[in-house]
C-alpha cells in the first residue's frame, strides 16, 4: 500500500486529545490526514479526512465501524500513522458504565482492540489484547512508538499492592499494563514487572501504582511516565498526588519514595508538553478550576513552575483535557459544561499564551477591559487535538454527537470558525479522538 506522509513533522504526530457534508473527495491532494473519533453510544469508530483549505471533514469508507468492544473510551494512533488502537471499557460490571440496549451480557468485558490503517484512512480490525488490572482508565504510548501502556483503576491481587511504595498500608491499588508493540504488524506482547513479585515468588504481570488513578501521561521529551491519583490519604499515599515510573523499554521503575503531593482539590487530567507538566484541577466541578503547571526535576520530581497555579477563565466548569501547540506557545483546555439548560456552565475552550522565558501562563484577551477569551465547542467536549498541519483545532462533543472545528491564528492564538461549516457529526456520544498525518492510498 502506497502512503505519503504531510510535513517534516508529520511522522511523529498522533494526537490524541463528524460525518458531516465535506467538500474533499476520497482522491484529492487536498487531504492533510485523518481523524478518528471513538462514540460509546453505539461502539462505534467515525473515521474523516481532513481538507487543507477549509478543515472540512468527509467521512472515510465504511465510517462508523464497530471498535471491537463495548464502551470505548479511548483511542491513539501509533507507528506512523500505521496502526491504531482502541480501549474498549467494558460495561455492566462494577464500576462500568450500564450496557447499552442489546449488548449481550457475555460481551461486557474491556480490551485494546487493534486496527490497521488502510486506504483513505479506512480501519481493519486485526485482534484484540486484555489488560492485567481490572476498569481500565486510559492508554498511552511512548515518543517512539514502541511500547503502549493501559491504566487500570484496581490490581487483581491487593496484596502486590505494597509494590508500588515500600511498607505501603494501602489495601487496594491501581496499575500500569505495559506491552512491546510489534513495529511491523501492530500486534502487542505483554511486559512482565522484573522488580515487584507476587506472593509465591512470581514476577507480576503488571506495575502497581496508587490507589484511585484517574489519569497518566508518557512524557514525550524524558523516560517518565506521571499518574494522577485520588490517593488513600496516608503519609505515603497522599491525597490528590502524582505518582512517577521511570521508563526503560517498557519496564517501568521507581523514582520517588513516596507519590508527590499536589495540594489540589479534584484531579482531573495531566498533561506532558515537551518543557512542561500541566495538572488540572477542578476544584469539585463547581468553579471553572485551576491549571497547576510543573518543570520536571530529578528523577522525575515535579517542581512547581514560578507564580504557582493559574485560574481556568470563563463562566465554565468542568475542565478536562488540555493540549499545547506544536509551537509551544498557547494551551488550549476544554471546559465540559456541559450546556444542556440555558442555566447549565458553559462549553468552551479556554487559551492561554505561555512566556517562552518563563513557561507562566496568561490569558488571551481582547478589547480595551482585557477581559478574558473563551471560544465555542458543542456541548460536553471530551477530547481537543490540533490537525496534523498545524491548521485547525477540533474537540469531540459527548452531548450533542459532534465534531467541531475552529481556525488557530499561530501568531495571537485566537480561534475562528471554519469557513465552510465548524460543526461535523459524529456516531453517537463521543469519548475520545485523535488524529495522524501519514496518508495511505
């Protein structure tokens, strides 16, 4: 199968964070790469071309397919542009989510289902993989591709708990499954932990971590890998605190005694830019929340950045997943809203500038009072990414079942509607999205 690849930068881009009326046909030169965005209403994948002069989005063939599960959550592309993956949550168990009208109680389990990048951005389906822990959270891969790594809520065995911090008292914990990608066929292998055992003298299958995750990052420019937990509140398991593996091939390793305390009142996404670390806080979903923005230390210890943590702007609440340009100078947050009663907060996109001297956020205002900027979304977003050219930035609407789209103005960062339309439909209740500009033909 032929493909090209767009821009110098290309290769390294799968951003994570509709089929709508496009204008781009199938075979046009005008295509910039291809977006996926997972639905949970009906299991499904909605699969788009992106156009480089409008960022119109057509629908690939055969968009919406099955995700090869119940209830995905998350999605990332990997290798190039070559494969993508899939986590599918699971559904009437524990913990899940309710299962869908019609989904057989046998077929509730989650699992990473994995696809091939076809023709136009088409998706086959080739297997899929199980983690070791049980409610999966999220999945992640490293800068190069070769290894991805699934977060679970909870460890089978609570004993192997104590692995994680020596003398832990902990009685129930989280993990991280790591498996080796197979660079030619996408399929996975798991890693098995060479420092932690189980009780009869077995390596475990996985790499516990603190109790109550609720999300993790692969830092793109070092070897660690940050996870965000609710914590038990002992010494050494604090309340809203970081937990830090060093990663070496897949194996993941300690760094800090004890996880690093944040101070935060509701954890609810990190974030890795290749200079910093960006932690939100939601502060209970009744404000529009914090951003607590760190520099990356010895061992991978978290320094708060110079003047501390910066309010989120607007009349919004909820704010969730953030990313940062490919320039480095603004981030972008989505506030989920979710703007279902004229009452309800707002869904928008907040956007600060960051000082290149100093990384300190600021916001984007505008007219003589300085008032902060928010921009529009559809209702209750999920997901934010930038096209693979550096052009457009899109979130995925969990209420309304749209992809919307906007305009990046690379020097003011300010956001504009798409000329032709802003707004894309989506398979129903979108999760997660994300993008990737190797083309195949």
């Amino acid at each position: 199968m032929k493909f090209r690849k767009f821009g110098q930068n290309s290769l390294a881009l799968a951003v994570s964070l509709g089929m709508g009326l496009g204008v781009t046909s199938c075979t046009t030169d005008n295509t910039i790469g291809y977006f996926w965005v997972t639905g949970q209403q009906y299991n499904q994948i909605s699969g788009f071309q992106i156009d480089s002069n409008f960022g119109n989005l057509t629908p690939v063939q055969n968009s919406p397919l099955g995700s090869g599960g119940v209830n995905p959550i998350k999605l990332l592309v990997a290798n190039a542009g070559k494969f993508v993956y899939v986590l599918n949550a699971g559904c009437g168990g524990t913990g899940q989510s309710a299962c869908p009208s019609g989904v057989a109680a046998d077929n509730t389990g989650p699992n990473i289902s994995l696809f091939t990048v076809g023709g136009g951005g088409s998706l086959n389906f080739q297997a899929a993989y199980t983690s070791q822990g049980n409610l999966p959270i999220s999945i992640q891969t490293d800068s190069a591709g070769a290894h991805l790594f699934v977060l679970d809520s909870t460890v089978t065995d609570p004993t192997t708990c104590k692995g994680y911090v020596s003398s832990n008292p902990a009685t129930i914990c989280g993990d991280i499954t790591a498996f080796n990608i197979d660079p030619n066929t996408g399929r996975l292998s798991l890693i098995t932990n060479q420092t932690v055992k189980n009780g009869d003298g077995t390596n475990l299958s996985y790499f516990p971590v603190g109790s109550s995750p609720i999300n993790f990052v692969v830092v793109p420019s070092n070897s660690f890998i940050y996870t965000i937990e609710k914590g038990s509140g002992s010494a050494i398991d604090p309340f809203q605190a970081v937990f830090v593996y060093a990663n070496t091939s897949g194996q993941l390793t300690l760094t800090q005694n004890t996880p690093i305390p944040t101070n935060a009142t509701e954890l609810t996404y990190i974030y890795a830019s290749t200079k910093y670390v960006y932690l939100i806080d939601a502060e209970g979903g009744t404000s529009a929340g914090q951003i607590l923005p760190y520099t990356t230390g010895t061992n991978g210890a978290l320094q708060s950045l110079v003047g501390g943590q910066v309010n989120n702007t607007g009349t919004v609440a909820n704010p969730g997943p953030m990313i940062v340009d490919h320039q480095g100078k603004f981030l972008y947050l989505v506030n989920q809203g979710p703007n279902l009663t004229p009452t309800s907060p707002a869904s928008s996109v907040s956007a600060f500038f960051i000082d290149p001297t100093t990384g300190r956020l600021t916001t984007l205002s505008g007219g003589a009072s300085g008032t902060s900027i928010t921009f529009g979304s559809g209702s209750q977003p999920q997901c934010i990414l930038e096209d693979p050219s550096n052009q457009y930035l899109y979130t995925a609407n969990f209420a309304d079942s749209t992809v919307t789209g906007a305009v990046i103005n690379s020097t003011t960062g300010t956001l504009t509607t798409l000329r032709r339309r802003n707004s894309f439909a989506a398979a129903g209740n979108p999760t997660w999205c994300t993008a990737s500009g190797t083309l195949f033909f």
